[in-house]
C-alpha cells in the first residue's frame, strides 16, 4: 500500500511540476508578434524618442527597430510569470550590448504590455515593482500591433 502511496504521490507531484514549469512559456506565448512604444519615460522622465520603436517576440527572440525601421537590439528573451511582478530578462547577441543582460519586470494586459527594466544602467538590480521604475530604469508601455 505504502508504494502505491508512493507513486501517485510522485504522479500528482510530477504533473504539478510540469503545470508550474508551462507557466514562463505560456507568459512567452502570449507575448508573441509586434508591439509598439506608445509612452516610455527614462530615468524617471519621459522619454518621447523611444515612442514608436517596435518590440517583436518570435519564439524565444526579440528584436527591437526605432519608428524608421532600424535594427536598434537583438538577442533571446525569457520570462518567469510565477513571481509577481512577472519577470521578464532581454539578453543581447548582437551589437555593443552583446553578451549584457537587461533585467526588468513586466505587465501584460491583452493588447496592453508595460515594461520596466535596467537598461539605463546595467549595474542596478531589476525592479521589484513599478513604482520603483525612476532613476536607472526604463518604463515603456506597448500596444499590440495589428
């Protein structure tokens, strides 16, 4: 009897385990296809030269291009939506920033994503809620494109 215990313990626990760890890649999920920066304050201020610029999740990847087009960063992103707020890390591969990690937090709301993350300044830790989003923080408000 004890191993029968056992083992639809295991089972319960291992279907668990496999519920928490589809949490990020649902978040991922849903964060799919294009955004566009329609607020963004820098350092506590706001920032009107990042509105406009597009944030495209594919898969694990994220590409950032300016309201021209441009190629701005590019790398993998990853999210963990089990700790609140929901984090969310841009690690570059391409460019000055490759290698360098930013580190921030997210809200998704539909057709609405906020992002607060270090960029500014790579040394600070991320943010552990919006309103700590001021000095050595970027805080950008997306709308889903269609």
């Amino acid at each position: 009897m004890d191993r029968l215990s056992s083992a639809l313990s295991l089972s319960i626990v291992g279907a668990g385990l496999a519920i928490i760890g589809a949490l990020p890649a649902e978040a991922t999920q849903r964060l799919q296809g294009s955004w566009n920066a329609t607020n963004a304050e820098r350092d506590g201020k706001a920032a009107g030269e990042l509105v406009g610029h597009r944030l495209t999740f594919t898969g694990s990847k994220f590409l950032i291009r300016s309201k021209s087009g441009k190629r701005l960063y590019a790398g993998t992103a990853r999210t963990s939506s089990n700790v609140r707020p929901a984090a969310i890390d841009f690690s570059h591969q391409e460019g000055d920033l490759k290698g360098k990690v930013w580190k921030g937090i997210y809200a998704l709301d539909r057709n609405k994503l906020i992002i607060c993350d270090n960029a500014p300044d790579l040394e600070k830790v991320r943010p552990a809620s919006f309103d700590e989003c001021g000095s050595g923080y970027v805080l950008v408000t997306f709308e889903r494109r269609r």
